[in-house]
C-alpha cells in the first residue's frame, strides 16, 4: 500500500498537546516512539472513557495480535517480515525474517508457523529461530489455503485439478495429508473452523455446507443456507452456536453439536449495513446485528431482541467488544469513535481521530487486559489509545 506522508513537526507538536495524534503522522511517531508503561495503565471503562489519550503509532502492514499479557504487539510491515514490539522498551524485540505471506501467529503468539513453498516452518518468536521444518505435500498453484483457529491445521484446495478440484486439510505438526474429498459447485472448500480446531465447516456458493472432523474427515451433519451466499460465517467464543449471515442481514443461528437452527434473525433487510457489526458477545450469550436503522441490536439464542445501541453520531462501521464485553468501540466515520456501556446500553464518550482521508481507518481493538485500545489504519498504521493509571 502507499505509505502515508510526512506530517510536519508543527502537525506532530499540535497533536501531543492536544492528546490526539493524527494517523498521518505515523511515520514520524513510529521512528521515534514513546515507551507505555502498560502496566500502570488503567482499564479502560465506561467511568474513564473521558480520559482517553493517544500514546503513539506505528507503521505496520498486517496486524498480527496482542500477547495473552498485552505486553507485546506483532504485526508485519512491508517487507513482510514478522515484528514483535515491546511497549515498555518502546522498541522490537523480536524479528522473525521469513517473508512468505502464508503465516500463522498462535494464539498464546509464541510460534509463528510459515508455509514455505514445499516445507512448514515452525518459528518460536522469543528467539527469533526457525525451531522445526516439515515437508508438505503443497501444489504452487492453490486456492482458499486457509489455516486453523489454533493453526494446528491447513487447508486448501488444488486448482491443477478441474472441474472437481480436492480439498485437502493437512497436520500443519507433521505436514502429513489427513483426509481429502472432491470439492463441487456446491461445496468449492470454503473453510470456517470452530474455535477449538475440532471440526471445520467447509462451504459453497450455492449454500450447501459440511461440518466435518478435522481429524477423520467424517461428516458430521450437512447444512443448507440460502443465507450464505455472499454471507458471513462465524462462530461464538464458545464454538457451541454458528452464525450464518446473508447479504441482506439475514442470520440463521445453528446449534453446532447437531446442525439444527436455533433461530433467524431478520436483521438489515435494505443490505445498505450488511459489511458492519455482526458479533458474538464475549461469554457467547448474545448475538449482536446491525437493524435497518443503523442501530446494533442484542438477540438472545433463541431469537429474541434485547438491549440496541443506537450510535450519536451515525451508522458504525465497526463495533468492537473489549475482553469482558461490558464495553464496547463503535467506529462511525473515518474520524470519529463512540464508546458504549453494554449494561445500559449507552453511549458513554466519543474521540475524534483526526484521521488522513486517503487512509482508511477501518478497525479497533481492545488488548486483552482491557488497557490499550487499538486503531488500525488500512496497510500502513497502528494508533494506540489509553488512560494513565
């Protein structure tokens, strides 16, 4: 992506004054950053949201995840190496240099697994070495190569072979094929896994869908949405509930040990809100959609509505629940973020951004101890936001 423009010192001087850093000044704050003290930071809430401050940027690419602690952010930039970013030193601590896009972060972010062409890399990210190399039997040619929550699996589906090209899901540990099956104009290989890496729901066009094994292939039961087309898939925190959206808002809720629909959720019927907010709380009891008038809406397991947030300021594009779920960041513009409390269902503050036009603001995300909150400009910068304890 084109990198962002210089700002001027005085565009940088004005913007610590004000506690604000324009995201277009990235590039200056990210050669010389600031150290965070991210321990003596605050929890950000609904009591403190007032306080809310920029604490710097940094240029990045890809976003790759918060260490379990927060202490560390990785991400890569555009050389497409992996980065790891200690908040107290305020610098790298870590560079893993592979360069290959394949890459898998875990989620405990202490190895970083790298499809290499033939081989499987296994990088541990304290050290920056390569700890293990396994062969995989991977075409160069090859679509939808999609890795596990947990990455301990891969998959993809072989384009050499037409009109019925295999869909193949290998042990990323040994690189070993564990079961493969002809994909079809109704199941192309498409690939959602549950949380826990023990089943995967494999995917078509024309809505027909696979909950399948991951380690035996069996089918565990099929499925039919008209909904998915062009749709969203995702599954609650818990694994237990998937969520099937069409592109009309439209969301089938099914109860992932036996394939049954729980409830439809009619959601946005104009299609003009379908990309925004469509999120599972945190405890995976609610169900949050986007209705016809921009306002996110709460709907229990079973269907029925409960508590709407209902933005100041317009439709948000995002909206974001921090680790506990009792807050959540609705990113309405380019320029501007609410925060809601979920329990009342309120708007509790706003921040003003002050955001390049030429470059797209397009998520935030909470740390996991609730202390930083995030703001991702599209290819090029990460803002970060907290409260000084």
């Amino acid at each position: 992506m084109t990198r962002l423009n210089k700002m001027m010192f005085f565009s940088a001087l004005i913007a610590v004054l004000f506690g604000s850093f324009s995201l277009a000044a990235a590039q200056t704050l990210a050669s010389t950053p600031v150290p965070i003290d991210e321990a003596n930071l605050a929890v950000i809430s609904a009591d403190n949201i007032g306080q809310l401050k920029s604490l710097g940027s940094l240029s990045m690419n890809t976003f790759y995840g918060f260490s379990p602690d927060s202490k560390t952010l990785f991400y890569t930039d555009s050389d497409g190496k992996l980065y790891a970013w200690d908040f107290t030193a305020g610098k790298i601590s870590a560079t893993i240099p592979t360069t290959h896009s394949d890459k898998y972060l875990s989620a405990d972010t202490k190895t970083l697994i790298v499809i290499n062409g033939s081989i499987i890399e296994t990088w541990d990210t304290a050290s920056a070495q390569m700890t293990k190399t396994v062969p995989i039997d991977l075409p160069a040619q090859h679509y939808g190569l999609t890795f596990s929550t947990l990455g301990k699996f891969v998959a993809f589906v072989d384009t050499n072979i037409y009109p019925n090209p295999p869909y193949t899901m290998y042990d990323t540990a040994t690189g070993k094929a564990l079961f493969t099956f002809p994909t079809s104009r109704d199941i192309d290989g498409a690939s959602t896994f549950t949380p826990d890496d023990k089943a995967v729901l494999v995917s078509g066009l024309r809505g027909d869908m696979q909950f399948m094994d991951t380690t035996s292939g069996q089918i565990l039961w099929t499925f039919h949405s008209d909904n998915v087309n062009g749709g969203q898939i995702l599954f609650s925190p818990d694994g237990h509930v998937l969520a099937i959206r069409g592109p009309f808002g439209a969301t089938d809720l099914v109860d992932t040990t036996n394939g049954k629909v729980l409830a439809t959720i009619p959601g946005d019927t104009t299609g003009q809100h379908y990309s925004n907010g469509a999120v599972f709380s945190p405890d995976s009891q609610t169900f949050w959609l986007l209705n016809d008038s921009g306002a996110e809406t709460a709907y229990d397991l079973t269907g029925k509505a409960g508590a709407t947030i209902q933005a100041d300021s317009g439709t948000p594009a995002t909206f974001n629940f921090n680790a506990d779920g009792s807050l959540v960041a609705l990113l309405i513009n380019q320029s501007l973020l609410e925060f809601a409390d979920v329990a009342s269902a309120k708007i509790v503050g706003k921040v003003t951004l002050d955001s390049d036009p030429n470059v797209p603001v397009y998520s935030t995300r909470f740390s996991p101890d609730g202390k930083l909150l995030m703001v991702i400009a599209y290819g090029s910068t990460i803002t970060l936001w907290g409260i000084a304890g």
